[in-house]
C-alpha cells in the first residue's frame, strides 16, 4: 500500500462505530518503521499534533483505519515526531535520494509498505522530475539496510541505482 493512499483515510473506533478524525499524515522512525498516524486537527497555530500510535491501530484496509476507541488518540508535540511523512521539519516526500558515492537518484514522491508485514516501508517511489516521470515512469527502490534518513536527503548504499526498478509494482495485503 502507499502512503498516498492511506492519508486521508477516515479513522473509526470500533467501540462507538464513531468516526474520530481523518489521517493527514504519518509518523515514521529512522529504522524505516511507520510508528503512528497524525489525524487532522483544528488547531492551525498549535505545537501539539493528534496522534495515534501504530499498535493502537486495530485493522487497516483500502477504506478506513480502525482503533479501539478515541482514548487512543494522543496530544503530541510537533516538534518530536522525528520523522514524517507530508509535513513538518523531517519530512521524506520530497527529500533528495543520494548514493553514498554522491548519485543523486530523485527525489522521494511516495513510500510502500506491505499490509503483511505490518509497519515496515519496504519500497520508495522516486521522481527523477516531470518529464523523466511522464517518457519513463517513477522508479522504485526497494528498502535495503544501510538506507537512512537524514537531515536533507535519503542516503542510500553504493550501487543502489542498480536496484532501481522502472516499473512500479504496488505491494498490497
């Protein structure tokens, strides 16, 4: 599944049958891991963020995300989250993609992860810009270890454009 397409998914708890927000973005670790779901919020000045953690998320499918109830949601400094995906100070789409011998390979446009799997991101969707994106497609780069995210850009092993696959295969449970 994409990320794309999990934000803004309605979120219901499943005690009340009571939708309790929309998904606006998602929280990740440094070991490529998602960790919890930011839901909207009101609030457009506030450094605090609703969010619910990963293991409070009881199912997940193409239509909606389920938590047990709204004691699930959580007040979280903004400043904390280390890692996002759409917005804040750490956010991944559109972070450089750079090879540890300085290729840049694009810029990263979405993130897979796989139901089955759980929370782990196992591919990145990148973008080489519009008109390589239109005559070639995005490419996709599988989840290696040694990847890591860091201030200003994605750094990748050596050799990584190699494992760059041009045709998109969407991971879905």
């Amino acid at each position: 599944m994409r990320l794309q397409d999990f934000i803004g998914l309605n979120v219901f708890g499943v005690e009340e049958g009571k939708e309790v927000g929309k998904i606006v973005d998602c929280v990740l670790d440094s070991n490529w891991n998602i960790t919890g779901i930011e839901l909207e919020s009101k609030s457009f000045f506030g450094s605090h963020v609703k969010v619910v953690a990963w293991e409070d998320i009881v199912a997940y499918g193409e239509d909606a995300v389920m938590i047990q109830n709204e004691e699930s949601i959580r007040k979280m400094d903004a400043g904390s989250i280390p890692h996002s995906f759409l917005e804040g100070k750490n956010k991944l789409k559109d972070m450089q993609v750079v090879t540890e011998t300085g290729t840049i390979l694009g810029k990263v446009s979405d993130v897979y992860f796989d139901q089955k799997l759980g929370n782990t991101i196992v591919a990145l969707e990148i973008s080489d810009g519009l008109v390589t994106d239109l005559m070639e497609g995005r490419k996709w780069l599988p989840c290696i270890p040694g990847m890591s995210i860091g201030e200003n850009a994605v750094v990748v092993p050596a050799l990584s454009e190699e494992r760059l696959e041009k045709n998109i295969n969407i991971v879905n449970g």
